[in-house]
C-alpha cells in the first residue's frame, strides 16, 4: 500500500515509524539476543523495512546513522556492517557487564516557505543546521516544525543496568519502569514515555509479536500512554514484539484519503518511536 505523508514524513524512516496498517512497511532492527551472559560475546543485529514482522522483503535499513553504547555511556564500534538487497547486518562486541543501547536517531525539519506568491515546502534533508542554505533568497513566511525519529534496542549482558536511560529531551524516548530486557510472557510491564523531556500523555502505542507470515490474525495491541505517558503492556505470549509509538497524525487532508494537508497548513510537530523487544517465558 502506498502512502502518501506530507513534507519530509514522505521519507522512508518517517512513514515506517508510523503506527500504520498491516500492509505497510514497519522499520525494525532484530538482535540474535537480548540478554547474553560471558566475558567476550558478541550480538549480531538485522535491520530492514518490512511488511512481515521480522522478514526480508522490502528494504534494507541504511546504517549511516546507528550507533552503539555501552553501560558506562562510551560509544562501541558497529563491526561487520553490509548491506544487501533487503536487509542490512552489523555486529556489536559486548566486553562489559550491564546493558547497551544501539540506536538509530533522525532528527530533521519540515514545513514551508512562501516565494514569488506561491507556497512552498522545504526540500527533504533539512535540519536546523542547514535551514538557513536550503531556503533560497527571497523566502519569507518560513514555518518549520521538528521531526524526530528513534529506532533503537537493547541487549543485556548479566545483570540489567539503567545508566543509559537518561533521556535527552529530544524526541520520543523511552523510560522504563520494567527493564526491557527483564519481560516475560503474562506478565504486565511498564514502560514510560517522553517527548521532548516531558511526559507524553495520550501517545498512540502500538504493539505486534513477529511471526506474523504464519499466522490469520496481526495480534495487534493497541495502547495509549496515560497521564503521565505510562503504558502497561501485558505479553500473550514468548517471542519478539515490536513496539511503535508515535505523536498523533494530521487528518486527511485536501488529497483526499490518505493526502498531505495543504503546504500552506502550519507544520506539525511529529516524532516516532520503534523498539524491539524480547518476552521470554514464564
């Protein structure tokens, strides 16, 4: 299904991060585990945009823009990187105890600009760095918003630390009250949400377990972040999840079903969240 999102959301990594129908594509990166125990072990990460959960059939995730932490906050080398027809591949060697982060982060702008009486958006690419080169001479009526998207997940060596979940007040981003790599099947955990620093409340929360090539029905949960933008998710069942959350989008606009709102509409502040995340059993 094709879609049709206005301004810089017409990017893969915007329109994948979306919380968006089973036919469309969903950005994700699958670690071969996530809680691992030793001294010198190694996780291996596939990355792509899909439409199955967790399958190879659409395109590779680009790897430009990901990057490893350890426990104690210093950035680890991505090792092994290749990229292939639908599906990208990277190691991260874990030599500390605790829990690492590897993340991809987006941080963009969209909006637009009037010229010579004509409204006009702003070129895919832009960032507040190099707003002022991408406007040309004579713009005025310059409206911008942010766009900021984080794919990212986490993968335990021994015991679960929380020394990287200091946020950076940009963008959505996960605090968890249940560490994500302590989730088991039938049991509630909490996780709470941000954006921009502050708690997100009303945050459309997205939920599927992969698999879903093989099985009738998506399994899809659909939550949303309370006042204090905390969720609570309970797992049916073992597997890896994938969780998408998202700020809420514009309605229809003058394109009809699915359509971008006039250029001329003020931007909107978007920003999406994806993580995928490992329910053991019981």
């Amino acid at each position: 299904m094709k879609k049709q999102i206005w301004g810089f959301a017409a990017t893969v990594a915007l329109a994948a991060m979306a919380a968006v129908p089973a036919s469309a594509h969903r950005q994700w990166m699958l670690p071969s585990s996530t809680v691992l125990s030793g001294d010198d072990v190694w996780v291996t990460v596939d990355a792509a945009v899909s439409n199955d959960l967790f399958y190879f059939e659409h395109q590779p995730l680009r790897l430009d823009a990901v990057h490893a932490w350890a426990p104690d906050g210093s950035e680890v080398a991505i090792e092994n990187k290749a990229t292939g027809r639908y599906r990208s591949t990277f190691d991260v060697h874990l030599t500390q105890k605790g829990t690492y982060r590897i993340a991809s982060v987006a941080d963009m702008l969209m909006g637009s600009y009037e010229l010579n009486g004509k409204t006009e958006r702003l070129p895919r690419g832009t960032t507040a760095a190099n707003l002022a080169e991408r406007l040309p001479a004579g713009a005025t009526n310059v409206q911008t918003a942010e766009a900021n998207n984080r794919n990212e997940i986490f993968v335990t060596v021994g015991e679960p630390t929380t020394t990287l979940f200091k946020p950076t007040g940009k963008g959505i981003e996960m605090v968890p009250v249940t560490h994500p790599n302590d989730l088991f099947a039938g049991e509630a955990a909490t996780f709470q949400f941000l954006l921009d620093g502050k708690p997100a409340a009303d945050l459309p929360v997205t939920v599927i377990p992969g698999g879903i090539r093989y099985r009738d029905q998506l399994g899809q949960i659909d939550l949303k972040t309370d006042a204090e933008g905390k969720v609570a998710v309970t797992w049916p069942e073992p597997g890896m999840y994938w969780m998408n959350v998202t700020t809420p989008q514009t309605a229809r606009g003058e394109g009809g079903e699915g359509g971008p709102p006039p250029a001329s509409a003020a931007p909107q502040r978007r920003a999406g969240y994806v993580t995928t995340l490992e329910v053991m059993a019981p």
